[in-house]
C-alpha cells in the first residue's frame, strides 16, 4: 500500500514538473520576437529603379523648394549604386514613389516612400520619415536632410535583409 502511495506520488510530481517545464517554454515562446517575414521576391532580385515624383506638399518652406524631396532622394539612390535608376517605369523592376506632406493640424511632416511592382502596381513596401519641426530655416533644413538620411537607411536596410 505504501508503494503505491509513493509511486502516485512521485508521478504526480513528474507530471507537475512536465507540466511546469511546458508552461515556461509556451511562455518564453510567446516572449521570443517573431522571425522576420520575407522580403517580397521582386524587391529582393530587383537591379532597375524608376524613381516617381508623387508630389511634394508644403515643401516650399525648405531650401530647394517643391522638387527637393524627388531630387534629394533621387541623388541619394544614385550615389548609393545598388540599383540602375530608369527614366522610365517600363522596363524597372521596381518604382519607388517618393512623397512629401505637410498637414496643418500635426507637427511633423513626413516623407513618405512606397516600393510598387511596375507590373501589377502591388505596394510591396512602405516607409514613412517624419521631419521635425524648426523655427529657422536652417534647422528645418537639417531636420529635412535627418528625416531623408533615415529613409535610406531604411532602404539600404532592407535591400540588405535579402
């Protein structure tokens, strides 16, 4: 009788150490940040780019005025090298569609750039940069050429993660 006490006893406390074990590996697994989604495929093999102008509101308080944002980005792609910039999305394996708002009623405006498959114009990728505000011309310029070094980066970043 005091055999089987013992082995229901210590099956119970292997059943609960098990269960234990179980529960704190569910929840390092809940803890554990996700593994990264892939990189759509297009973005991935890409080697041609055609870079849109989608606009720039409220650029004109910046050096460089309306165009600024289209230039600046386009200058940076080309000095970076990784892509073969098109004069036309024809041909392009991607178009990155570079955009600048102002709105009124927020504080930062934002650069806003979105990666397009030219064929089926799927938004592959998003990113979105804000500008901080400034008072004076010169910081707000800065603040313009932060917020734009930050948006390549973020596509050096994922152009990288292929």
């Amino acid at each position: 009788m005091k055999k089987t006490r013992r082995s229901k006893r210590l099956s119970a406390g292997i059943l609960f150490a098990m269960l234990f074990a179980a529960a704190s590996n569910a929840q390092s697994a809940k803890n554990a940040a996700p593994a990264p989604a892939p990189v759509p495929e297009q973005i991935a093999h890409a080697k041609t780019v055609f870079i849109s102008n989608a606009g720039a509101d409220g650029a004109e308080i910046y050096s460089g005025g309306v165009d600024r944002p289209y230039n600046q980005f386009y200058a940076a792609m080309k000095s970076w090298g990784r892509y073969e910039l098109r004069p036309a999305p024809a041909g392009s394996d991607l178009v990155f569609e570079i955009l600048f708002t102002t709105v009124p009623t927020e504080p930062f405006s934002r650069l806003h750039l979105t990666i397009l498959d030219p064929s089926t114009h799927a938004v592959l990728w998003a990113f979105t940069s804000h500008v901080k505000p400034a008072l004076r011309q010169s910081t707000g310029d800065g603040n313009f050429d932060e917020a734009m070094a930050s948006l390549v980066a973020s596509v050096k970043e994922l152009a990288a993660r292929q």
